[in-house]
C-alpha cells in the first residue's frame, strides 16, 4: 500500500491510500497518525465503498456503506468505534432492515418492512434474537411495553 500525503492543514495531514494497481482506496485526514475527520472508501472499481467520520482513529457518527453500483446498502450511526442506535439496512426485493444496536451489539428491535410496510418484527438482547413476529399485532400483545 503506497501513501500519498497530499497536503498539511495546522496538525492535520491529508492522506490518499493507494492499492498496488495505483487506484485510490481510501482517502481522508490524519492528525498523530490516527484516523480523524471526514474519510472516504473505495471498491476497486474506483465506486465509493463507505464514507464517514474518525475521531481519534475510532469510527464516530453517520457512516454510510455503498455496495459496487453506487447504492446506500447501509447506514447507521458509530460512538467508540461501534455501532450504536439505529441501523438501517437495504436488503434485496425492496426489503428494509432496521436493527437497534449498543456498544455494537444488537440489542432491542429488528423491524423488517417490505415497500414501506412493517411485516417482521424481531427482538434482541446482546446479539441474541429472543423472539421473531410475524404478525405486528401478536407482537404488541406480547410486548405492550415496546417503544419503536
């Protein structure tokens, strides 16, 4: 991997990181070497890969990820490096996946829908699903408590 520093900026460092075919596969700020600020990702194919922030080399905000024809196939937020709260995921079939996670586990909800509609609902405690419903409605008798 060949590292191209671009330009400084105070303590910052603008970095181009390059694979052996000399394409671009990640650029973004360092500050001591870590990771910090806005970073983008590459695919091979030169596509954007994912984009995010870096806060002291750790991931820390909105990321988006992209999949090889340019499409959003999630997002969500990072805190310490882990993902955290809601995440959003563009299945195949016009299927949509939000996950609660915390401290990069999931933990609380997975809501499945299809064109807009709610069709699965899942519950899960540190990683592990507890339950799965079908029916949005059985799944509110057994869960009167759920804030999604």
């Amino acid at each position: 991997m060949l590292l191209i520093m671009n330009f400084n900026q105070h303590d910052k460092i603008y970095v181009r990181e390059y694979n052996a075919n000399e394409q671009v596969i990640a650029e973004g700020w360092t500050v001591d070497n870590q990771k910090s600020d806005f970073w983008r990702f590459y695919h091979s194919t030169g596509v954007l890969k994912s984009k995010g922030n870096y806060l002291n080399g750790e991931k820390k905000g909105h990321w988006f990820f992209y999949d090889a024809n340019n499409k959003v196939k999630e997002k969500g937020n990072f805190k310490n490096d882990k993902r955290n709260s809601w995440w959003v995921f563009y299945l195949q079939n016009d299927i949509v996946e939000k996950i609660q996670y915390v401290d990069g586990e999931k933990q609380g909800y997975g809501l499945l829908y299809k064109d807009g509609d709610l069709f699965e609902v899942k519950k899960y405690d540190k990683n592990k699903m507890m339950g799965s419903w079908t029916s949005v409605f059985r799944f509110k008798m057994d869960n009167p408590n759920a804030l999604f």
